[in-house]
C-alpha cells in the first residue's frame, strides 16, 4: 500500500489539478451567472419599454374620431369644425367624448389648450388637421358709380345678404336684380333693409333699377362671411389609473 | 533517516489521501453544479418567470382591450341607418387563461382569473347609440353587431360563428 503510494512522483501536482478543475467550475458559474443577471437586465428592459399605455391610446383615437365627426359636438362636416362652438368646448362634450376620472383629457387648437378634464400629464397625443370655420358678420358699403340705374359688384359669395336702402329724398329705388334675376322690386320704393337669397356659385352683383340717382352710403351690405383656417386639432389622454406611460403633452 | 522517513510518511499520508481527495473534489464539484442549478430553476421559476408572464399578461389584456375598443367603435358606421356585422379576432387566452371581454356602462371591460390582468376602457359611440351589450368569450369567435331599433341605434357583442 505504501509502496503504491510511493509509486506516483508527483503528488503534489495532481492536487493542484484538483484545484484547478474547482477554479475552473467557479469561474464557469460566475460567467454563467452574470450572463444570466445580464439577461434580466435586458428583458426588464424590454418589459419597461412595452408599457405604451394601449388603453390611453384607444380613447385618444376615440375621442379625436368623436370631436370632428358630422354629428359630433363641435363639428358642422366632417374633420370641419367650428370655431366658436370650439372655443366653448366644455368638459361635458369631453366626458361624452370618452374622458373620465381615470383618463384624463385635454383638447388644443394649434397648441393652445381649448378644454381639459383633469391634468393630462404626458400620456398618448393624437393630432389631426381639421378645418376651423369661423363665421362673422361683415358690414359692407360698396361704391356706387354712374348715379341713375347703377350697378355694383362685391368680391364676396354668399348665399344671404341683408340689403340695406336707403336712397336720398328724391330718388326711388323701384327695383333690385341680382345675376339678372329680380329679387327685390316695389313700384313705390324700396326703403329699408331687405333680406335677399343669393348664389353662393358666383360673384355678389346688384343692379338697381333707380328714378334719380343714387350715391355711396345708399346701400349698405351685410352678410355672413365664413372663413376657413386649417388647424392641427391635438387631443391628450393620459392614463392615471397606471403607472408610467410617458410621452409629450401639449 | 528516521526524520526522513517520518517525513516521508508524513508526505506519503498526503498522497494516500490524493484518492480521496478526487473523489472528494469530484462530489464537491458535483454538489456545486447540482446545488447551482437548483437555485437557478428555484429563482427563475420561483419569481423571475411568473412575474414576466404575469407582466406580459397584463399588457398584452391591455392591448387586447384597447384593441377591441377600438374594433367596436370603428364598427358603428356614421348613418345612423346603417347595421352592420364585423368580426373582430381575440387571443384565445392570456396568461393560459381564457377571459371574458363585457359591455356595461358605455365601456369595454375585460373579466380575467388574474385580477393584474384587465381593466376598462371607455366607449365614445355616435349620440344615436342608445346602448351598448352583451359579451365575448376568448373561445368563441367575436363578433359586433349593429342593430336599428325605434329608440335608436344598439351595439351588441355576440359570439359568432366559425
């Protein structure tokens, strides 16, 4: 047995490798391990970058969808919505749009915040350009040249004018035609203001049939004068019933 | 020569032992790996995993919500004559558990065994949807149906047929 044990030469050698093979499992399952907590890392990672908010998502398409609808709150057709309604937006019509006390929701015009329920802060932007219609009443003396019989031509279409006449003591004004059609006539004389139906396809022209002549001031026009600016309509809905889900407001 | 002997037994009991030692160091690096692993399955399946696929389940709800939200919107057409019949497609299960996805109160909510996983998201139907109803099961294929009654218009979610 000892003689055996006097046989192999280098003992000390072979408990070195003994070692070695210890030095080696630990370092394999260091490598191992770090690899592993690396791993997590990433997929924490990737785990925290699905958070998108899907739900703030479909309520901020929603409501966008609701707000420039036909028959929505504030719209007169289709992505054309107006202005003054817009303007008067209440938390109301955003409720019914889809806001609540868990998505928080703000409507602005161009960056300018209209109507909020709640404080969106961050959460998911949906834009859309949309057509603001404004509409204002526009008051207008045209100049009237060639006295008797004389004719005038207003750069605006539109489907109404309020005619105001007022001709001076000694002239009638007998008859009014637009677009060769009559439209106002009394043998006795117009005086007053007149409400008349015009073509919204062509230029606004009078012609007045008149006994003496008529003068700048005689006839004033007002009508409904629409305008159209396009706008970027954004709408924010920002979850606070969960965590996280950043994003950009407005 | 005694000294050296004594030595040299001292010497040679080491080596004696070097059959040991293998075997010792062999069972030692055995139990190491056995007791690694071990650890290894009892963290990633004691938390890290179920934790991932509670995390997946819940977004994955949400989206699945949110998706058919907006399914359900975009399936009432903007006459409020028109019906119409539109099938929408659903996981057949989260987190390996079928749900339910439920109407009431004008919103869509998600009925699952997990309570991390669901939620509710609002509807916003035209002004002539007098009602939304009904329900879908993850099992059964999904389907909106848009009905005209005398009130006005009712949004029902039916289970359809393959």
């Amino acid at each position: 047995m000892r003689r055996s044990c006097h046989t192999t030469t280098s003992g000390t050698h072979r408990v070195d490798r003994g070692m070695s093979t210890l030095i080696a499992l630990v370092a394999a399952i260091t490598v191992v391990t770090i690899t592993l907590g690396g791993t997590m890392v990433i997929v924490e990672d990737a785990f925290r970058e699905t958070r998108r908010g899907d739900a703030e998502r479909a309520v901020a398409i929603q409501a966008s969808d609701r707000l420039v609808a036909a028959g929505g709150p504030i719209a007169v057709a289709p992505n054309v919505v107006n202005g003054s309604e817009l303007s008067n937006l209440t938390a109301g019509d955003l409720r019914r749009a889809g806001a609540t006390d868990r998505f928080a929701m703000a409507v602005s015009v161009d960056g300018e915040r209209v109507q909020a329920v709640g404080d969106p802060d961050g959460g998911h932007v949906v834009r859309r350009i949309v057509l603001v219609q404004s509409s204002e009443r526009a008051v207008r003396t045209p100049t009237i040249v060639g006295g008797e019989d004389p004719e005038l031509t207003v750069p605006v279409r539109t489907d109404a004018v309020a005619l105001t006449i007022t001709p001076p003591p000694n002239t009638t004004v007998t008859e009014v035609r637009s677009g060769g059609r009559v439209v106002l006539a009394d043998p006795g004389g117009l005086d007053g203001v007149y409400d008349v139906e015009t073509s919204p396809y062509r230029t606004l022209a009078f012609a007045f049939e008149t006994t003496g002549p008529l003068a700048t001031g005689d006839v004033e026009l007002a009508y409904e004068a629409t305008d159209r600016d396009r706008a970027i309509l954004a709408v924010t809905v920002d979850d606070q019933g969960s965590v996280g889900g950043g994003g950009e407001a407005v | 020569m005694t000294g050296s002997d004594a030595a040299e037994g001292g010497a040679a009991g080491d080596r004696c032992d070097r059959a040991l030692s293998a075997v010792v160091g062999k069972t030692l690096e055995a139990g190491i790996v056995v007791l690694y692993i071990s650890m290894l399955i009892g963290v990633l399946y004691g938390g890290v995993v179920p934790e991932y696929q509670a995390t997946t389940g819940a977004e994955l709800g949400e989206r699945v919500l949110a998706e058919s939200a907006l399914e359900v919107q975009s399936a009432v057409p903007a006459d409020p004559d028109a019906t119409a019949t539109v099938h929408h497609d659903l996981p057949r299960s989260i987190d390996n558990e079928p749900y339910r996805v439920v109407a009431r109160n004008d919103s869509l909510a998600m009925i699952h065994e997990d309570r991390a996983v669901g939620g509710e998201v609002p509807l916003a139907l035209p002004p002539d949807v007098v009602r939304i109803e009904g329900e879908w099961e993850s099992t059964a294929p999904a389907v909106v149906r848009v009905e005209t009654t005398p009130a006005g218009r009712v949004v029902r979610l039916e289970a359809g047929s393959r």
